[in-house]
C-alpha cells in the first residue's frame, strides 16, 4: 500500500514540472502577441534635405558654393577677379610718391615728387602697393633721398632708394594793388594763387591765414607776393598811452590805470607804471590798451 502511494505522488509531481515548463515557454509569445495589436506600424521616408554646401574632394577643408542648376557659367566666371597687369612706369611712379610724401608729413596743397634718376619700368598686378621706408632729411624739403618698398599680392617684390626733387604747392596771397607801409591787410586787397614754397617762393604767406593783427612792414608793387618778411604785428599798446591794467591771483582780482612806457604787440611783455604810486612793473599785452599782470 505505501508503495502504491509513492508511485501516485511521483506521477503528479511529474505533471506539475511538465506544466510549469510549457508556461515557461508560452506565456512570453502570448505577451507579445497581445502588445502588438496595440501598436501601429511605423513608416520611415528617406530623406529629403538638400545639403547647403558642397565639400571640394581636391581639400576636405575648403568649402564650394553649390551651382544653381538656372545660372548659366558665365554668370558664375564673372565673379572670378581677374589681376591686370600694369607697368610702373616713371611717371605712375613719381605720382605715388607725391601722394605718399603728402601724407607722411600732412601737408596741404599739393605735393608734387620727380625722380631725378632713370628708372626701369616694373610689370607689376593692379593691386601693387607702394610703402615709403625713411627719407633724408625726414621732412618737405627740395631735395630727399627715398627708401622705399613695393609689394605685390601680399609679397615682397624689393626694396628700393631713389633720389628725389619735391615741389610744394599752396595757393599764397598777392596784391592786387599797390600797398603802402604800415596799411591795414584787408581780404579784398589780396587775390591768391597756386606757389611753390619748397623753391623761389619760400615764406610765402598762405591764403586763408588771420591777418588781424599784422600790418605791412614795406612798400609793396601791384601783383607782389605777401611773405612773412613783408610783415610786422600791430602794436596794440603804445608808448605814452594810458592802458588798463588788470591783476589776477589768489582769489584776488584789481583792475587799474597805468602808462605804457614802451610799444607791444599781442602777447608781448612790456612795462607800466602804476599812476597812482610811480611803481613801474611788466605785464602782458591782451589787446588795444589792455594789459595783465599775474600776482
């Protein structure tokens, strides 16, 4: 009897594993099967995206424009910038060099270079480019020496030094009439015109200068050049006459009368006595009959 009952409870413990190994297996797939219906299908499109640029097989690292399947190629060579050549002669030369020296030293007018040497003619791209090293003397004069430099397409092409004359070109002041000694300089009795004040004209007076307080020192033709030399300050306070003296410092401001014991002109020093003391002292011509005096 107990053998019997071994053999029953050996027959159910079979059945049991044998059950439990096909849930093992079954219960996933039926999972799975379940899931899928509630999921729908997804389409993927290849896509359409144009690139925006075009990558040069020649160097990975250089980026081409894409073409326009519209533009015709000449459209697209126009936009190539094609170098000319061009010869440096002397004439382009000197031309450069004017403008060059003009700008180095700020003049006005015009500043005109002649290379006084025979110089070769370079073939040289469009977009050369000219630079002045040093000159001697360092300063607008009728005669220099000029080092300078040329570069073409971003490289040196030499360095040279040429001799050179200068011309400088301003528009000065001539007289349209005769002018005497001591006469006031009035706009309207003056004309102007273009001189050179490198050469004969040097110290020609500029046109456009403030004349005020100045007055012709000779005696000058119609048509005559106004120099420098042609002209003294106005003496704003003369000798003997009865000036206003003021003084200024510490806070402290007098003013008082005084004679002038000689001639000055604006901003010079001249001495005064005081009227009320006959104390003498110097002081600084401000304008017609004004003096100051610093505490």
């Amino acid at each position: 009897m107990t053998c019997f009952l071994e053999l029953i409870n050996l027959r159910d413990n079979m059945l049991i594993r044998s059950s439990l190994l096909l849930l093992t297996f079954t219960l996933p797939l039926c999972l799975m099967g379940d899931v899928s219906r509630f999921l729908d299908p997804i389409m993927v499109k290849p896509s359409r995206v144009k690139p925006n640029f075009i990558i040069n097989q020649k160097a990975s690292a250089s980026i081409a424009p894409p073409y326009s399947k519209g533009r015709p190629i000449s459209d697209l060579a126009s936009n190539v910038q094609v170098l000319e050549k061009v010869l440096l002669t002397r004439e382009m030369l000197e031309s450069k060099l004017g403008e060059l020296l003009g700008y180095r030293y700020q003049a006005s007018g015009k500043v005109f270079a002649y290379v006084t040497r025979k110089w070769k003619p370079i073939s040289l791209s469009s977009n050369f480019i000219l630079k002045i090293r040093d000159c001697m003397p360092d300063s607008l004069s009728p005669s220099t020496f000029v080092r300078f430099a040329i570069w073409d397409n971003g490289s040196s092409f030499g360095e040279f030094g040429e001799p050179i004359r200068m011309s400088h070109f301003i528009n000065c002041f001539y007289t349209k009439n005769l002018a005497s000694r001591g006469s006031k300089l009035l706009s309207q009795n003056f004309t102007d015109r273009p001189v050179d004040v490198l050469k004969q004209h040097v110290g020609a007076v500029p046109s456009g200068t403030d004349l005020k307080g100045y007055e012709l020192g000779v005696n000058l033709r119609e048509n005559s050049l106004l120099k420098w030399n042609h002209l003294t300050k106005v003496a704003l306070v003369k000798k003997g006459e009865i000036v206003d003296v003021f003084a200024s410092g510490n806070g402290i401001y007098i003013s008082m009368k005084g004679m002038a014991l000689e001639n000055g002109v604006e901003g010079g020093i001249v001495k005064v006595r005081n009227l009320s003391s006959d104390k003498e002292f110097q002081a600084k011509v401000l304008n017609e009959k004004s003096v100051k005096v610093q505490l």
